[in-house]
C-alpha cells in the first residue's frame, strides 16, 4: 500500500511536470532534447533532419555514382568545387555530413540541367538533389 | 488521369527498348514507363551475346570465338540461364538471338548509330583497363578496331592530356607483353590534346571534341595515321558521333577506331540515346516515372498505378513487359531482403527462393568470381511469363526480360546485352502476338 502511494505521487509530480513542459514548449521554448542535440552534434555539422529529408535522403542514397546526370544535364560545377556533381553527395550523405554544405555551395544547377532529370537510373530526381541541399542547410542550428 | 494502352513496357534499357520496339512491329499502341536511362547507358557500349563457358579469361582461344556455338553451349549446361530457359521452351535461342540482332541493327542503324556487321565471331575489341573481350556485335567505331583483323599492324593506343580514366602507355604496354607475341599489334601509344579539355572524365572529353577539338586532332593525326591503326579512348562524340566520325576522316585519318568503355561510358550513353531516338521514331510513347502498385486479379494483371511527373496515373493494357534491370537500374533490391519491387515477384539464386538470406552466402572469396549474387532475378517460364512463389504463372499477360531474369549475371557473364536482346524481342513478341 505504501509502495502504491508513493509511486501514484511520483507519476503525479511527473505529469504535472509534463505539463508544465508542454506550455513551456507551446510558448515557444525549444525542446531542451534538440538543443542539447545540436549543441553536442551542430559542430560536426551533424544536423537534425525533417521528416520528408530522411525520406529524401533513403531516395538520394539510392544514387549509383554513375555519373550519367553530369553528362546529360550539363552541370556547371563553381570554380575550384570539390564536390561538383550530384553523385558525390552518395558519398558524403553516407559519410560525411558537413560535406552536405560544401555540396551546396558547389551544385551549380542551371534551370535546363534542373527540367532535365529523367536520365537517372535510379529515378533520382536532380531537381530533388537541389531541394534537399537547400532545405536541409536551412533545417540546421 | 487514365491512360489506356495495348501494351505497357516498364523499364527502357536494351531489353525494354527492343521489346516496345518489336510489339510496335503489330500496330498496337505502346508505352514505356521509366525512372530513368537502364544500365545499357552504363555498358561497354558493345553488345556481348556469348563468351565461351569453357574459356580461360583474357586468352583469346580460337574456338571460343563463335557466338551461336558458345550460345548453344550456355543452353546445354546451365539450366538456369535463360539462353537455356528459352530452349527448354521450345525455341532455339542460337538462331531467334541472330534473328533478334538483325531486327536491332536495322533499328539502330536507321536512327543513325550505325553497328559493325554481324557475323558469327566474336570480336576482339581493347578496353581502357589494358585488356580486351569478346563481344558478339559493337558499334561501327568500335568494331573496327577488332584485334584478330589488326594482327601484324602497327596499332596507335591514342592517350588524351589531362585524361586519366584512358591510360595509353599502360594499355599498349598491356597489350604487348599479353598478346604481343602470338603476333597481335606490335602496340604503341602517342598523347595528343583536345583544344578546350582542361581536364575531368571521359564525358568532359567527348564534349570538348565534340564543340570544337575533333579538327584540331584530325589536322594533328593525319601526319601519324599513314599505315598505322590508331584506337581512341572511348570519346568520339556523345550526341553528334557521326560528325566526328566524318570530320576525321576528310581530314585523312582514315584507319581508326575507339575503345570499348567502363563506367561511366560515351559509348554506352550513346547506344541509349539510340534507343531512345529509336522508341520516338516508331510513335512509343516515353512516360518518366514510376510504378506504384499494380491491380491483379485471376492470373491477369489489370493496371498499373503509377507516379508520372508527380501526379498519380493510372495506366491500363492489355498486356505488360517487366524489363526494369537488376540492381543497378533497381528491378531487383537487396535492402536487407532480396526483392523485386514492383510485382512482388519472389527473386531466386539459382532454384532457392532467396529473401531474407544472408547475402554473404552467395558471394565467393574472389572479388572477380562469379558471384550467385549477381545471378539473382526472378524465374520465368519458357515464355517468358514470371513465376510465383508456388512457380505457378504470376499473370497470364506479363513477360519479364533482360537482367531482371535469373539464372545470368548481366555484368560479367559475357552474354549481358545479348539475353537483354533476345529476351526482349521474345517478349515483345508474345505481348504482341506477332510473329
């Protein structure tokens, strides 16, 4: 009986503390979980993604690095880009995060390379490929 | 939006294409539904049909030269191979594979990719890795570099300045410490420079030859072409190859010829945009997207739903072709369980239904052997009908060709474009109801 007290006053403080994180959280304090997250990781540049970029991310690994989508849709890579082609971001989504950005910042899509993205045979969609640069950059610290 | 048609194709490489192609042969309305290219832009950008199964790799033996007889051979002791599938059948895959070449040749040539004649032998063509294979049937700037008709001719391995992926010196001096001395060559290599390649892939090269540097090289090889045969890396031209063809040789460079690819492949690429100028020419509609699900009911398959340009369709026929690749174009997956993603089909290796199998079990100690793994795909009757899990016919109105189909490993086997070819023209056949 003592046991069931004491544990029913425990799960009751616990709620109410739930609670009072729920309002705290639906003012507009972050969660302390994905603070503590991108404190640990945003460094390293490990960042959080969304639901639709982990989605996007499983169709983007799907890429086999053949390097048809550079020959076919004329990619401009920036001057001294390390990381020019779409089949590169394979390695680094699987590798190396932080490359992501340097991804981003060396993908050079021209609105013809980006209307042109049925050459793929993994169906990956360039188009897809820029989006998920753009977007997952912007879903960092 | 519904789309109706007689016959829908999924999947567009060399099986698919040659499928469509064939079926429109009867009239009848096709599609062809894609993600994307098939791994046929990934070849050498030749056509193998058949090595010879008792062969020594890398020793080219007089006897394995004949294509229909190693066919033949395939058929007899491989019972999984789908050359022998389709014997068991019934038919002779030897002659329906000739007949099938022929009815590609005229295609191909007719869009402007014209291929070397065919004939019974295998030629004996250079790759950029310092060796050669046979292979049944290749393009024309391919073919005529075909070793066994260049024996005892000074033979030029052309390098390219800034061009890592084609290593001339390596290659000639490959080629004359293996076959040198049984009288092929003697090999030599010479670096010329593209005007406007500073450097990249074999895609970048072409490009640069094709804008602007084939007159350049041709005016520069002229003076070293007289009585020598000179091999190009696979570069000579991606979407206008017949201009640097003709340019070449009214500049006097005569005696040439390219060099089979690897990955990524001008050649390849080339031979796809063939086919696809090909499936344009003949009225079959392209459809870029891919199949969700499909609608079966009493062995029939019904429909297709399908995500077309991002707007959901549904797509009906009356009859199907399954010729969506094996693992590079993505017909058959190993994401943690084999499958086959569109159908559901059960994938087997060899006579084992294989799902969540270790994968370790079906690869060898030897990173080149013949891997079981890559042999995996689904079954099919003598028909070229899938099977089920029960190895009952799937639906009475869906064939299934190219590397999707078990038994062959469309990579490394020597017969790749070759089952993709057959397989294809069979299936359209039937779909059709042609003859």
């Amino acid at each position: 009986m003592k046991k069931q007290i004491h544990a029913i006053i425990n799960l009751g403080v616990h709620f109410a503390l739930h609670i009072i994180q729920l309002i705290f959280r639906f003012l507009g304090k972050k969660a302390p979980g994905m603070k503590r997250f991108r404190e640990n990781y945003g460094a390293e540049g490990l960042s959080p993604l969304s639901r639709a970029n982990r989605e996007n991310l499983f169709i983007l690994s799907g890429c086999i690095g053949c390097g048809l989508c550079r020959m076919t849709l004329n990619l401009h890579p920036a001057a001294g880009a390390t990381l020019s082609d779409p089949e590169s971001l394979s390695i680094c989504l699987t590798r190396s995060l932080p490359d992501v950005q340097a991804a981003r910042d060396s993908l050079k899509l021209s609105p013809a390379s980006l209307a042109g993205a049925s050459y793929c045979p993994r169906g990956i969609s360039i188009a897809g490929v820029y989006d998920f640069l753009q977007t997952a950059d912007k879903e960092r610290v | 939006m519904d789309k109706k048609f007689d016959i829908v194709v999924i999947g567009s490489g060399m099986a698919g294409a040659v499928a469509a192609l064939k079926a429109v042969d009867s009239g009848k309305k096709i599609a062809v539904i894609r993600k994307g290219y098939g791994s046929t832009a990934l070849s050498s950008g030749a056509i193998d049909l058949a090595a010879d199964p008792l062969g020594v790799s890398g020793q080219p033996l007089e006897d394995s030269r004949e294509w229909q007889k190693n066919v033949r051979e395939i058929a007899r002791r491989d019972e999984f191979h789908p050359y022998a599938v389709l014997a068991a059948g019934g038919y002779a895959p030897d002659l329906e594979l000739a007949q099938a070449l022929n009815f590609i040749y005229r295609e191909l040539q007719g869009v402007g990719l014209p291929l070397f004649p065919v004939t019974g032998r295998n030629l004996t063509l250079v790759n950029p890795l310092g060796g050669f294979k046979f292979t049944g049937l290749a393009q024309e700037s391919q073919g005529k570099g075909d070793l066994e008709k260049l024996k005892g001719k000074k033979t030029v391995i052309l390098g390219v300045k800034n061009l890592p992926d084609f290593p001339a010196d390596y290659i000639a001096r490959a080629l004359n410490d293996s076959i040198g001395s049984q009288g092929y060559g003697p090999f030599s290599s010479q670096e010329i420079e593209i005007p406007g390649f500073g450097g990249g892939t074999t895609f970048e090269a072409a490009a640069a030859l094709e804008s602007e540097g084939v007159e350049k090289v041709a005016s520069l090889l002229a003076g070293i072409s007289a009585g020598r045969h000179l091999i190009f890396p696979p570069i000579l031209g991606a979407l206008r190859s017949w201009e640097v063809t003709e340019t070449l040789q009214k500049s006097g460079v005569l005696d040439f010829s390219e060099s089979l690819a690897v990955p990524t492949s001008i050649p390849g690429y080339r031979l796809q945009a063939a086919l696809d100028r090909a499936l344009e020419k003949r009225g079959v509609s392209i459809l870029n997207g891919r199949v969700i699900s499909a609608t079966v009911a009493d062995h029939r398959l019904h429909s297709l739903e399908a995500e077309i340009q991002g707007q959901k369709e549904k797509m009906e026929g009356q009859n199907f072709i399954l010729a969506t690749g094996k693992y590079l174009s993505g017909g058959i997956e190993r994401d943690r369980v084999f499958r086959e993603p569109v159908f559901d089909l059960p994938v087997f290796i060899g006579e084992k239904p294989v799902k969540e199998d270790f994968i370790k079990d079906f690869l060898l100690r030897e990173a080149l052997g013949p891997h079981p793994a890559f042999r995996a795909g689904i079954r099919v009757n003598g028909k070229l009908n899938p099977l089920n899990r029960s190895k009952q016919v799937f639906a009475e109105n869906l064939w299934a060709a190219g590397s999707i189909l078990a038994g062959y490993d469309s990579t490394g086997d020597g017969a790749g474009l070759g089952v993709a070819i057959l397989t294809g023209f069979k299936a359209g056949l039937e779909a059709s109801g042609g003859s």
